[in-house]
C-alpha cells in the first residue's frame, strides 16, 4: 500500500500454503518485482535476509526462539514479531458454562491445536470445575478425528516431531498425576484431542505450548491464583476470561499480562482492524492494518523556512 517491495518467505512445512498465496496474489497484476517469493530452510537463509543491508524492516511470525534469533541478528532494523503463547481460559464460578465450553472447544482443538492463539491451558474454579470437565469431556469425545479429505475436526499434525512432542507432554503430565479424561491415543502423525485433568505447575503441559490437541484443565482457589498462574508463563499472547459480572471481568483483564483478553470469547487472531500484539516472549510490535502500515514505513520530516 505504501510502495515497498516484499519478499514473502513461508516456513518450509507451509511452504505449499505460501506458493498458492503469492500466485493468487501475482494473478492480480501487481507490477513485477514488487512482491517476491522465496521459499528454503530459514537455518540456511534466515541470516543472509536478516542481516542483508538492502532490508529495511523485517516482520516475523514463528516461534519465539527463532524470534529471539532474528532479534539477536537484526541490529537496527525495525522488527516486528509475533511469536508462540500459552493462552490460558480463566472460567470464573459464575461463567455460564454452556457458552465457555464452546468457546474453550473451539479455541483449544480449531487446526488440532496448531495455533500460536489456541487455548493451551484452563485456569477454572475449583467451584465448578467438575461441571466444567463433563462438558469439555463431551465435546471432545465428539470431535472427529480423521483426514482432513473427509472435513475432520482433530487431523495429523504437520510433522512425526511435532507428535512426538506433544505425546510427551501428555505422558509426562500422567507420569506426574494428571487425570487423563480423554484420548492419548495415537496413530503416527495423528494425536487424537486429549482432555487432562487435576493438572499441577510441577507438569511441562502447564507451561510448555504444545501445538496440538491436548487441553490441561488447572482448577484454582480464586481469581488471584488464575491470575498469578497466567503471568507466570513466559507467553502473554492473548487469554480468556468467562464470568458474568462485568466488573470481574475488567479486573481480571487488567490483571493478566496479554496483549489482547476475550471477554466470554475464545483468543483468536480477530479482524485486521484490531490491533494484535504479544507481550513477554510472545511478541514485539504491533500488526493489523494501521500499525502494519506504520511499522513497515518510515517517517520523514521536512520543515520548510520561508524568508
């Protein structure tokens, strides 16, 4: 919109999504060179465009230790990152918990899992905890879990790795005590959605993002131990706070270290008019459509002296 050129440079495992991106995009007529394509391993690459002198700013999403990278390398270049999250759900005693399961359903299991937005963890009242697992139990046990040929909800994860690191924060939350409500069953790449109760801080599931279909339930004494659970992760992407007292709510939003906080609603990235940041190691900078614009330009200023 301002002029700049771009290089678009997918991840490597999306890289297909990428291609089918930039084609749709080049089939509009934009002026040849204005938008390029460069697709490889960001270990092989990312540094030779990172520290490249002819880049003027650089935009980032991934995850929050190749952000730390690019950071480390992008010495006075304006950068802007959108980095990983340990989203929490904060269901309060008096939630109406037909629409929190829904909406914590939804945001947990949505790309089985695989969103820097997904609801990673459940801070819930010990007062309706209970209530709370026999609704999310339910639901799960009814997503579909399948191809994505046949429109499954729950479907393989985009690497035999990334599997592999989900079971063990499933196995290692068992290990440890956690009640399995639901799934860990697995079938190669495929992870079906798996519901852990009576989650505790000693487990990694309660801290580590997962990036697939598991959802840890930690019940809570009060507001303040969710809200002290919520910032002690080192993410602060988005979190969500159901309670039908607007005041609590407001209390808890201003009390939880986010950058943005759904009231009632599940964390999701939201239109682009809204701004859409993370703080702590989720993120530096502002996206969405006016600070994008304001980030990727450079101001000038010239004062004009008539004598």
């Amino acid at each position: 919109m301002a002029g700049n050129a771009a290089i678009f440079k997918p991840a490597t495992q999306g890289a297909i999504s990428g291609i089918k991106m930039i084609q749709a995009l080049a089939a509009t007529g934009l002026p040849a060179g204005l938008l390029s394509l460069l697709t490889g391993h960001g270990s092989q690459i990312g540094d030779y465009l990172t520290e490249h002198p002819d880049i003027n700013m650089i935009s980032f999403t991934g995850s929050t230790q190749t952000g730390k990278h690019l950071s480390a390398k992008s010495i006075m270049v304006p950068l802007v990152l959108e980095l990983g999250g340990k989203d929490p759900a904060i269901v309060c005693s008096d939630a109406d918990l037909d629409v929190t399961t829904a909406d914590i359903i939804g945001g947990a299991f949505s790309y089985s899992g695989q969103r820097c937005t997904a609801v990673k963890r459940v801070l819930v009242s010990e007062r309706v905890a209970d209530d709370l697992v026999a609704g999310l139990k339910k639901q799960v046990e009814a997503l579909t879990v399948g191809s994505p040929a046949d429109n499954s909800k729950i479907v393989p994860l985009i690497s035999e790795k990334a599997a592999d690191f989900v079971q063990d924060l499933i196995d290692d939350a068992l290990a440890k005590g956690a009640t399995l409500v639901t799934g860990n069953k697995r079938e190669g790449n495929l992870i079906y959605p798996t519901l852990l109760d009576h989650v505790t801080p000693d487990m990694k599931v309660a801290w580590i993002e997962p990036f697939g279909p598991v959802l840890p339930v930690i019940r809570v004494e009060s507001v303040a131990e969710a809200i002290k659970l919520a910032n002690q992760s080192k993410f602060g992407l988005q979190a969500s706070v159901f309670t039908q007292d607007l005041d609590k709510a407001l209390r808890i939003a201003g009390g939880v270290e986010a950058g943005t906080i759904q009231v009632n609603g599940r964390p999701e990235r939201g239109p682009d008019n809204f701004p859409f940041l993370g703080v702590k190691a989720s993120g530096m900078g502002t996206q969405g459509v006016h600070n994008s614009i304001l980030s990727m330009s450079r101001e000038k200023l010239t004062v004009i002296n008539l004598k």
